[in-house]
C-alpha cells in the first residue's frame, strides 16, 4: 500500500472561550492518499474549517497526531509550520484573500517570493499558472477589476504556484453564482485529473458530487466516509 499523503490520528482541537473549554474536533482519524479528491461536508458548526486550518498547517491539534507527507506536523514550531505550508500546501479560501491593490500576476507570484524565486523565474511560473486557470489576458488586473469567480481563479492560480502536495479549499464557491460556481468546479476537476490531491469543503450536495470521495462531519466526528461511485465530471 502507498504511503497516505495525510496521516491523522486521534486528532483532537479544544479551543479556550472564557472560563470553559469548546471541544470542536473530538478524535479525528483520516488517511488521505496522494491524487484523491476528497470533499468534507457537514452542518455549520461541525468543525470543517478546523479540520481545513490543522491539514492545512494553519493550526496545531491539541492532542493526536499528524503526518503531513512523512513529516510529523502536530508538534512544529510556527516557523516550521509556515516552510512546510509554503510548500506542500495551496489554500483556496471562500473569500479570494488576494492583495486588493496588487495585479492578478503579483499576486499569484507572491508564494514563490517567500519560496526564494528570483523575478524572472517568479514571473514565468506565475503567467503559466495564470494561463492553466484561463486568465492569459487579465494578469495586470488588480481583483476589483476582476469578476468574482475570475478573482477566485487567480487564488486558485496562486494556491498551484509553488507545485504543492495537496490543494486544500475551504468553500471555495461559497460566494458565487452557481454557474461560477461550476467552472470554478470545473477547474478543481481539472486541477485533479492533472494528479493533485484535492480536498474541499462545501455544504452543498452538487458541489461534492464533483468529488470521488465523500467525507462527513458531525459534531467534531466523523460520521461517514464514502466513496462516491458517481463523480461528476465535466471535462
Ligand atoms: N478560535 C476559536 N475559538 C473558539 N471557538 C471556535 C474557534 N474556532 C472555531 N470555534 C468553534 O468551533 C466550532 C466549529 O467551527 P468551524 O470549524 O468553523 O465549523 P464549520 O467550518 O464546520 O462551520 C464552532 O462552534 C465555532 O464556534
Ligand atoms: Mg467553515
């Protein structure tokens, strides 16, 4: 068997709120192999976004373990957690987090800055990257010069820049129409028939049908996980 791209166990998350405790994740355990698509969903409230924050190296669990591509990632340091996140991990968030007064191409390139790319070799990735999500011709627009699902197609551009392990987004159609939101889709298909491990949040049913498999939370637990005998795909 090949070694999971994401090994957890036991994962739990408290965080302090006053004088108690919110125990929000409760004994998380998941393997994730290289190349799957993954969608997670569940009620608002379930935890999803923590679960999203510790894969992702935003967050550290309070107690369990987490193997990030062999790497044990439950106990770095932040210094430790931004390297690996800059690497292995590209984030698509719901909504866009891009630099409002920086160009489509800047703003892609930005990762590979901190990577240690010089300019030219940071401005030849990021026109590739932003030719792959189809914005050829909009790379020295800033996002309020672009439309909704064209700003989220440059965060996905930004989130693929660096050539990471695992592709994570937390509903990354949760501000747009649904037929955006279907060529965003379209693109996360494509990301993942190019061999990236894709896992996404959603909380709607036809978003998750794109994925082969489907996960879901309850309460800070998982309650199934399921392969997706079905998955929509639109290539
Ligand atoms: N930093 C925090 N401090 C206290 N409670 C939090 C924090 N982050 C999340 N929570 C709580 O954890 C629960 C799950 O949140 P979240 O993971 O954002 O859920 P989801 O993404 O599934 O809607 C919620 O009840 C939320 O209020
Ligand atoms: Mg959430």
């Amino acid at each position: 068997m090949a070694k999971p791209i994401i090994d957890i166990k036991g994962i739990t998350r408290d965080f302090p709120l006053g004088s108690e405790v919110v125990k929000v994740l409760k004994g998380i355990d998941l393997k994730i192999n290289k190349g799957e698509y993954v969608a997670l969903m569940g009620p608002s409230g379930s935890g999803k976004s923590t679960l999203m924050n510790l894969l992702g190296c935003l967050d550290t669990p309070t107690s369990g373990s987490y193997i990030l591509n062999g790497k044990d990632a439950s106990q770095m340091s932040d210094d430790e957690l931004a390297e690996i996140r800059n690497k292995e991990i590209g984030f698509v968030f719901q909504t866009f987090n891009l630099l409002p007064r920086t160009t489509a191409l800047d703003n892609v390139a930005l990762p590979m800055v901190y990577a240690g790319y010089n300019k030219s070799e940071r401005n030849e990735r990021a026109t590739e990257v932003l030719t792959q999500v189809g914005l050829a011709d909009r790379m020295d627009h800033k996002p309020n010069q672009l439309s909704g699902g064209q700003r989220q197609r440059v965060a996905v551009a930004r989130a693929l820049v660096n050539h990471p392990s695992i592709i994570l987004a937390d509903e990354p159609t949760g501000n747009l129409d649904s037929k955006t939101s279907v060529e965003i889709m379209n693109l996360f298909d494509e990301i993942h028939a190019n061999g990236n491990t894709v896992i996404l949040v959603t909380h709607e049913e036809d978003i998750a049908e794109h994925a082969h498999r489907i996960i879901r939370l309850r309460d800070g637990i998982i309650e199934s996980d399921n392969v997706n005998p079905k998955p929509v795909q639109q290539l």
